[in-house]
C-alpha cells in the first residue's frame, strides 16, 4: 500500500488535485491494494485446493482401473462394490462443486456459503457489482448476486463499475496508466491471471481425464459442468448415480 499512494501522493502534487478528489482517490486505492493482497492470499490456497482435487482424482481412476482388471481377472474377492465406487464419485462431485465455487469466488467475489455471505456482510470495502443496472439495449440486466466480497477480479476490471474505471472518472485514464505504470501495481495481477489460467486447466483436464475413465471402467457417464448446472449420472449394468446441484448451493440432490 505504502508504494501505491506514496506514488499517488507525489503524483497528486504535480497535478494539483483538489483535496476532495485525493481523498475519493485514496479511498479507491486502498479498497484496490486489499483487494490485490485478498486475491494473492486466495489463490495460495486455491493452488493447495487444486492440488488435493487432482490427487484425489487420480486415486479414484486408479481404483476404477484396479475395480476393471479385477472383475476381468474374476477375483470377485477384490472386485470393489458398484455401491463403494458411487460413494466416491459423490464425494468427488461434492469436492469438484466447492472447487467451482471456489472459482467464482476468486473472479467475480461472488458469495454462495455461510463463511463467505458473513465476510461480504462485515468487510469494509463493499462491492459495486449489484449496481450495473441494464445493459446497452436499455431493459436487459446484468446478472448479480445477493452477496459479493468486494474483493474478486472483477471487482477491479470490470468495466461499468470496477475500482480502475472508478479511478479513471476521478482522475482521467492517462493519469491512472501514469500511477499504475510507475507503482508496478498491475503487475501483480498478471501474475496472478496466469497462475488463475493455469490452475483452472488443469481442473478441466482432471474432470475430462476421470470421465473418460468412468466411461472405459463402468458404463455410460452423462456430465454437465455449466455453473449451477452442474450434473453427472453414471449407469453400471442396473445400477444408477444421478447427481446434480441444488441452486446456488454445492449440496446435491442424490437419485441414485
């Protein structure tokens, strides 16, 4: 922070700002600095999280793989129960939901949990995204949620209400290019944007990895991964799983 607005401050002399106007500006940069230093100490565990999904994935295709060459080998002794293998694939859908949320949560700072709608209740820096009204044709809304944390990538970015086209109105945009050129503020965020990018492939590649393998080892596999929509139905011989989310929840409705 202390980089940022000893920038800013040195900067606002030159240009002579009002103080009204150093004040709006302040305000703005700090909601952006603890905004930048929330999303840095997220994705440290986002990278944690993604490293458990993807090993608890692969431990699940090695046992449908063993469950395969088992019921071939008729070794019925060691052959894993369908009903045993649908328990894991409800406690990977349930992990891959909070995985999905947990997504969201780093891109727009949108609430879904308990933990997270209290945060976004008692944080300081309130979120602007529920008031981007309608859209150029004059009547159709932007989507927004109940709860935002005021601390996700588009908190920032995005281009109707984020902190950085807040700066430009008060400042002007040369001026904001000016502050972030010479503080390397957005730097960090290019970092952060590849690791995003990175982890997030690698999540698509372990859910399509493991489907493939579901499809090989048990029968036939119907997955939708569209956010909120999310569902996956498995048929082994006469035996059925059928999960999708409810709502807005990562909780499933089971009719297997």
């Amino acid at each position: 922070m202390a980089n940022l607005e000893a920038h800013f401050e040195t900067l606002s002399k030159k240009w002579n700002l009002p103080s009204s106007k150093q004040s709006q500006v302040l305000l703005t940069l700090r909601h952006a600095v603890h905004l930048q230093e929330t999303l840095i100490s997220l994705m440290d565990r986002f990278k944690i999280f993604v490293k458990q999904f993807l090993t608890t994935t692969s431990a699940i295709s090695s046992r449908l793989k063993t469950r395969h060459e088992n019921s071939t080998a008729t070794l019925p002794s060691r052959h894993e129960s369908t009903k045993s293998i649908f328990h894991l694939l409800r406690q990977w859908f349930l992990l891959l939901l909070r995985l999905r949320d947990s997504q969201t949560y780093l891109q727009s700072g949108e609430a879904r949990h308990p933990g997270d709608i209290h945060f976004s209740r008692s944080t300081r820096y309130r979120s602007l995204l529920k008031t981007k009204g309608v859209q150029s044709d004059g009547y159709t809304s932007y989507f927004k949620s109940d709860h935002y944390s005021g601390t996700g990538w588009d908190e920032y970015f995005d281009d109707r209400v984020g902190l950085r086209v807040r700066l430009k109105r008060i400042l002007g945009e040369g001026k904001v290019d000016k502050l972030m050129e010479r503080s390397y503020f957005e730097a960090k965020f290019d970092t952060w944007d590849e690791d995003y990018k990175k982890y997030s492939g690698k999540i698509e590649e372990t859910v399509e990895g493991l489907m493939e393998d579901c499809r090989r080892y048990l029968g036939r596999v119907e997955f939708v991964g569209k956010d909120k929509e999310e569902k996956l139905k498995v048929t082994v011989k006469a035996d059925q799983l059928i999960l999708h989310r409810l709502g807005d929840d990562y909780r499933i409705e089971d009719k297997g």
